[in-house]
C-alpha cells in the first residue's frame, strides 16, 4: 500500500500547508509547471519526488524530469505528464499513447481544474489535482492525495485554500 500526495502547477510556490497535508504521504508526484528547480528540490528534501516538466518549466527542470512519466506502482500502470487533456477531449498525441500504453491512471495537469473522472472509453482513472500554486485564474489552490493498494485506488482527499 501507498500513500500518494498529488499536484501540479506550483509556478515556483510550495505552500506549506500542501507539505502538511502529504505529511502521512510515502511520495509526492507532480504534474509539471513546477516552476523552478528550487521548488523540486523543496519537495524533494520532504519526499520522494516523481515529476514532470510544464510548459513554463526552465531548462533545469527540463532536464531533470521528464515530459512523461510512465510506472507501475503496486499493480497500477500510471501515465503522467503536464498537458493531456480530460476524457472526451484529450490531446491528439495521449490518444495514442493511450494505444500502446494502458494505463489504470492518468494524471495531468495545466488547466489549473481540479477533476477526478473515470473515463469508460479507456477502463482508467483520470486525475488532474488543480492548481497548488498562485499563478493563473484559478480562485482556489488545490492538490489531492490517495492511496493505492495492489490495484485499488481508493480514499481520495482533496486539499483546497482560497488562493487570495
């Protein structure tokens, strides 16, 4: 069983209060717009860090995560990456991934809207957990953790703090 704290779009801030709620967390992942490599090596000094590159991500970041994160953790084949779209609309190069990857989870970030969907068409789970940071509309900051055991993904909880 693990305990996984999940967020994107960061631009650069780690709210204190995200640590706090993925303090009983066993790893963070984070789904790009990182913002700087100072913010990683914060989470990182906290937690163990899988992560990807946004696209306001600078050249550190860029090479020290990927554009695509693709693991199995326990028996749960997870894709990541910053901009992929939701179910019934996501961007053309995810649907075909989707052809020869099968994730159970797919998790992205960039639209700064916090959804949990399970998508019929592709038998997974898709996850985008908002935006933990300051930057861009959003009103509020979110992040969500969950745990997965064997092949349940199960008890999501959703962080959220008025933005302002």
């Amino acid at each position: 069983m693990k305990k996984i704290g999940l967020l994107s779009d960061t631009h650069g801030l780690i709210d204190e209060k995200i640590l706090d709620f993925f303090k009983d967390c066993d790893e963070i992942w984070h789904a790009g717009d990182i913002g700087n490599i100072e913010t990683a090596n914060k989470i990182v000094q906290y937690l163990p860090l899988k992560a990807v590159f946004g696209n306001i991500d600078g050249h550190e970041v860029r090479i020290s995560y990927p554009r695509f994160q693709n693991f199995k953790i326990e028996d749960v084949k997870v894709l990541m990456t910053h901009i992929g779209g939701y179910p019934g609309k996501y961007e053309k190069e995810i649907n075909e991934l989707f052809k020869t990857e099968t994730p159970d989870l797919f998790i992205c970030g960039h639209s700064h809207i916090l959804k949990v969907i399970y998508d019929k068409k592709y038998n997974l789970l898709h996850i985008n957990p908002g935006a933990a940071g300051k930057s861009g509309l959003h009103k509020k900051q979110t992040a969500v953790r969950f745990v997965i055991d064997g092949n349940d993904i199960k008890d999501l909880e959703i962080w959220e703090k008025d933005r302002y």
